[in-house]
C-alpha cells in the first residue's frame, strides 16, 4: 500500500470523494491520472456557520478538484515535501507557503459530487455535476487550473446573489457577503457552468428559513455519460441524478462544449425521471438499455451529523438499487385540455389551459400546509411562485410572455403533488 496524499482535511458536511482516472488518450501526455473531488467541508452552513470557506485558497485542500499521479514518479524525496512523487508536475498550482507543486487542478468549488470523463467528437472532456446554494445547481467542465466561483458566485455570473436589490436571502453565500458576482467573476476569471439548473432571479431566491425541499435545486448527486443507440435519441447527453427530483438527461452539443437547446427544446427532459427518489449514483450498462441507481437509505438532506433543522422527508425505496431497462417508446396522444367542476378533489386541477390572465388550482382536500405552486419557463427559470394555506387559489400569470411553462405544486413536507406544462396565451 501507497500513501498518495495524507492530512486531508474532513468534516460532517460536504466531503464529496469522487474518484476518476483519466481513460486512454484523455491526457496530452499519455499518462493515467487519479482525480478527487475534495469539497468546501459544508463551511459557512447550519453548525459549520464559522468554519472559513477555504474554496478560494489554492494553498488548502478544500473546494478543490485534486489529480494525483496513479504510479509514483521519479522524483527525489523530500522530507519537506513527502508526497511530490505522487504530485504531476503538470499540475497548475504553487504552494505560496512551501514553494511546492500541490495536487489542486481546479478550485472554487463547493460540493461537486458528480465527476465523468466523456468521448465526446473525438476529445475527451471532464464534467462534473455540482450543489450550488439555494438555487444554481451546476454542470461543469473541469479545467486546469480554472477557478468556478464559489463562495463568492453561485452558478452563473448574472448577479442574482448580490447586496444590492431588495432580497436580502441573496446577500450571502457561505455566510460571506458576496456583493456582485459581475465583478468578482470579471477580477477572478471565473469559469462558468455550462448548464445552471433553476437559474433564478435575485428577487425569487428563497429565504433559508423555509424547507430546502421547495428551493430551486435539485441537488446533483452523481453525473454520467450516455452515448449509445439503444434508448432512441440518448445518445451524447449528460445523466444527472439527484437528491430531491429523481434524474435529469441534458443532451449536450455535438462537441460537448455546452447543453444543446435546439435538440432538446426544455433543455432537460419535460419532466424529472424518478421523481420522489433520493439517488445518490448512476451506472449504464455496456448494453446501454439497462441503468442501475443507488437509492439513499435515509431522506436527511444534510449529515450525517451535520446540524441540519430544515425538513427531513420519506423518500421512496430506500437503501436499494434499481434497474431500469429501456423496452419501446410509446406512441403520446395530442393533449385535450378539458375543464371539471368544481367537487371534493382526491387529485390536483390547474386550468384553465391554455391560460390568459389567471391559471386556477384545486389541490387535493386536506393536503399538508403550505402549498407551494411555482412556474418556471422552458430554461428552468422560476418565474412566479405562490405559496397558500388554501386548498383552491389563483395565480396571475396575465404579466409572462407567452409560451410554454412548468407548473409545479409542493406540499407542507415538500412533496411534489403535481407537474405538468402549461402553454400562456
């Protein structure tokens, strides 16, 4: 046994340990690579509030993706710097305390746990799927010596984390004032995801009071890369599993530099496969018509000692692992949107669709309080969001564009009741 790389620092929050080594001809000088996401260590959050987010520090080993060479090279040891033989000297960092090459490839992270290396026209290319804060879940490419942001940027350079409008839950990020992202971004050349999920305004990022089961994330567990023929127009797109809405596909663009939205009009698929399941890891089989999922065993969403107060849900199937196997694509009708009367509902109602100035909603009698309806557009922006102790309401949608939507309604526990598009007239 080989110790690579020792004093790694852990935490109850945010550890991530994504392993991948670089496959044949993915590196320009042929060599075998070990990559490990070592993450921010949950700094900033619930009872890590005063631990110092280190993801901007190249010199720590946290909010990093790491590589370490898989053979020790030929390097001469050194009492002061005991692990070089397991460091590439290609690395991009310095120790600005030690004036040693250190394993950090990229930095800026905050907790990626989905890393896959892809064969995409002919050039090998390294995603990564990665939590943001209260919105801004993250598809990124992996670069060296790049830095992606965080704690001072979530997702996007697009300022929807400021102190400057009038939604003070968009103030911080790690518990640091983050300012303006523009700027940050602009002076730091940060590297942006190619793909955001729930990219939301400034005004519409949630309070941290309320369940994280209704904020706009999904957060991505594990990422892979499907490019067979067996499940029809799959190939060349991203697997993104999640801990809250099941699994996403993004059909990326033919040379994998971005999410393709001209193939794939919703950008993802119209609705999350698996919803209501907590999966922690993907697996395609080499057959590509069989996927397997790990299934967390719990619906803690932060731990497991992690000091999270928000709501702890029941999730479906836990501690297992699921196979799915692609058997034929069904033939879809076209939709005949069709209005009921008003009556004791067992189910939920949203009508009139297509909507003009107002869509109706008539959840189920008795569903747990409050109810969270929320619409986003074909991109994954939230547009409006409504939260109500009444089992019937209205939204006014008379202010959006018109187009095609995503209504969504949540429970008081954070359960989805209903998903479903709706076509603004």
């Amino acid at each position: 046994m080989q110790i690579m790389l020792d004093g790694l620092d852990g935490s109850n929050d945010h550890n991530s340990g994504r392993l991948k080594v670089s496959p044949t001809g993915a590196e320009s000088d042929g060599n075998y690579y070990l990559y490990y996401t070592i993450v921010d260590m949950g700094a900033g959050q619930f009872n890590n509030a005063s631990r110092i987010n280190n993801a901007q520090d190249s010199d720590i080993y946290e909010g990093k993706v790491l590589r370490l060479n898989t053979e020790q090279d030929g390097d001469a040891t050194n009492p002061l710097d005991p692990y070089n033989q397991g460091i590439p000297n290609t690395n991009p960092f310095i120790s600005s305390i030690t004036g040693f090459r250190t394993a950090v490839f990229s930095y800026g992270h905050r907790n990626s746990q989905g890393l896959v290396w892809a064969n995409v026209n002919a050039g090998w290319t390294l995603y990564n799927s990665e939590h943001g804060d209260k919105s801004d879940d993250e598809m990124n490419i992996i670069q060296s010596g790049h830095n992606y942001g965080w704690p001072k940027v979530a997702g996007m350079c697009d300022d929807n984390y400021n102190d400057t409008d009038a939604n003070v839950n968009n103030d911080y990020l790690a518990n640091k004032l983050v300012v303006n992202e523009h700027s940050f971004c602009s002076t730091h050349n940060v590297t942006e995801p190619i793909f955001s999920f729930f990219n939301v305004d400034g005004l519409a990022v949630p309070s941290s009071s309320v369940s994280n089961y209704t904020w706009p994330t999904i957060a991505p567990s594990s990422i892979d890369y499907y490019n067979y023929s067996a499940i029809p127009n799959w190939n060349n797109s991203l697997l993104v599993t999640s801990l809250k809405l099941g699994m996403y596909r993004l059909k990326l663009k033919a040379d994998g530099s971005g999410i393709d939205s001209t193939r794939t009009p919703q950008i993802t698929d119209t609705i999350a496969y698996l919803h209501g399941y907590r999966i922690r890891d993907i697996a395609i089989a080499p057959t590509g018509d069989t996927l397997f999922l790990a299934i967390d065993s719990t619906g803690s969403t932060s731990g497991p000692a992690g000091g999270f107060s928000g709501t702890t849900v029941n999730v479906t199937i836990t501690g297992f692992i699921l196979r799915m196997v692609y058997l034929t694509t069904l033939a879809l009708q076209p939709y005949t949107p069709v209005t009921f009367p008003v009556n004791n509902r067992t189910t939920v109602l949203v009508y009139p669709n297509p909507a003009t100035t107002y869509l109706k909603v008539l959840s189920a009698s008795g569903s747990h309080k409050p109810l969270v309806a929320q619409l986003f557009d074909v991109s994954g922006r939230l547009m409006l969001q409504k939260t109500t102790s009444d089992d019937g309401f209205t939204i006014d949608v008379s202010g959006l564009p018109n187009g095609v939507y995503i209504f969504r309604l949540y429970n008081g526990y954070g359960s989805n009741l209903d998903t479903e598009e709706i076509l603004k007239q």
